[in-house]
C-alpha cells in the first residue's frame, strides 16, 4: 500500500495595487484554494500544507508574466522558495494583450533539473475559490496546473492517435473539451472523452477525477525526478 506525501507549497500573491481586482487576494481565498487541491488529490498519495504566503507588489509581473518570457523568469528567481519537493503557486492577472485569456501554466517534474529556479505553477489570481473568473473559479486550475507539475498531460494531447498522454484509462480525445459535454466521443478508439478528468479544458464544475492511470503516473513522476517516495 503506497504512502503518503505532504508537500509544502509557497504561495506568492503578486499584485498590482492592494484591490482585490489588481491581484491583492485575501488570506482566506489561499486556504480555500489549498482546501480544494487537498479534496481533489485525495487518494492520489499526495495532500499540500500552506508553508507560507508571500506578498509583492509589482505591476509588471502580475500583467505579463506569461509562459516563455523573461518577466516570469524573473519573478520566479526573485520568489521561488523551497526544494524540489516544494510547490511554489504565483498568482498574477495575465493583463498584457500575450497573456490575456490565460488561466495558469506550469513546468513538468522532468524540467526541474536543467531549470530549477522556472519550477513552479502561475495562476489567474481570480481563478481561486470564490474569485471573480466565471466557470473557472472553484480552484480546479491549480488543480489542473499541479496535474502538470506532477508529471500529467493533457488526455487530448496528440489527438485520437498515438501514445496521447501516456495513460491507458484516459481515452483519446482529438480536441479540449470546453463547458461540461458528458457523453461527447471525438475518437473512433474505445471510450467517451474524458471530459470530467481534472486535465481536460472544462468548466470548473464539471471537473471531478483523476484516473488510476493518471495517479500511477504522477507517484512514478514524482519519485523519479522529485525524490518524493510514497
Ligand atoms: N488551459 C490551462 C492549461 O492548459 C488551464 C486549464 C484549467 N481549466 C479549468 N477548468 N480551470 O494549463
Ligand atoms: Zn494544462
Ligand atoms: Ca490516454
């Protein structure tokens, strides 16, 4: 029977002036948010414990801090804190007309190594529990976000064919699924799209597993390249 891991997350606010709406979200919206990822990662062998919540001002990381740019590498080696095991969560707004429209981005365990200091997930602030995102506010994308943090990719990656996700019990979609359309099957291989796994494009509330599959993957994940032995 495989254990458990507590892994400590970092969770650094990054807001653009102390408003709610400029990313200055409360305590309490963190917690919830830790809450969440506990109820949906229970029985994958991993919970989270808040170890601290830093707060910093600055416009230019909570507007541009998108994927591949030199404004999130920088927030990143300003912040980050902790080990390998340790899961830093930055929440931003996404602003800037490249960022707009993102809900979070995340490294994989395999890339901590050759990158260290990028290792993290970045969030939307308002698509914490309770926040101000429509559909996608019930916390699930730093559910999703930490899917990939821990080793997952998305069951639509590659389309109906190929290898997809390296997970037999998710089956093959050709496209994300977007809203909540149980039932949809977009493959001629076996199964209906797994439009309710953590890891597809749906709305929040739609959302509600991950398979056996996905967790045999991310405890082999994070044991290889995190040294986290369940
Ligand atoms: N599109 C983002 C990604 O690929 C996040 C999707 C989050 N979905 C949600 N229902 N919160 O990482
Ligand atoms: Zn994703
Ligand atoms: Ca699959």
């Amino acid at each position: 029977v495989a254990g458990n891991f507590t892994i400590p997350v970092i969770f650094n606010v990054v807001y653009a002036s102390m408003n709610i709406s400029d990313g200055y979200v409360p305590d309490s919206q963190v917690q919830a948010q830790i809450d969440v990822m506990n109820q949906d990662y229970n029985g994958t062998g991993l919970s989270f414990q808040l170890q601290n919540i830093t707060r910093t001002l600055n416009a230019t990381w909570f507007n541009n801090a998108a994927p591949n740019v030199d404004v999130q590498t920088d927030m990143k080696n300003a912040l980050r804190q902790g080990d390998v095991k340790t899961l830093n969560i930055y929440t931003v707004g996404f602003t800037s007309s490249s960022a707009l429209g993102l809900l979070g981005y995340s490294t994989f365990p395999a890339d901590y190594a050759g990158d260290p200091m990028n290792d993290g997930v970045v969030i939307l602030y308002s698509s914490l529990p309770g926040g101000s995102e429509a559909s996608f506010n019930l916390g699930r994308t730093s559910t999703h976000e930490v899917g990939h943090w821990v080793g997952l990719y998305h069951p639509f990656q590659g389309g109906c064919d190929g290898p997809g996700d390296y997970v037999d019990d998710t089956p093959a979609e050709a496209i994300p699924a977007a809203g909540c359309p149980i039932g949809r099957d977009t493959c001629s291989s076996p199964g209906l799209d797994p439009v309710q796994n953590y890891m597809d494009y749906s709305n929040d509330a739609c959302m509600n597993n991950f398979t056996p599959g996905q967790i045999a993957r991310l405890q082999s994940q994070i044991q290889t390249y995190r040294g986290i032995q369940l």
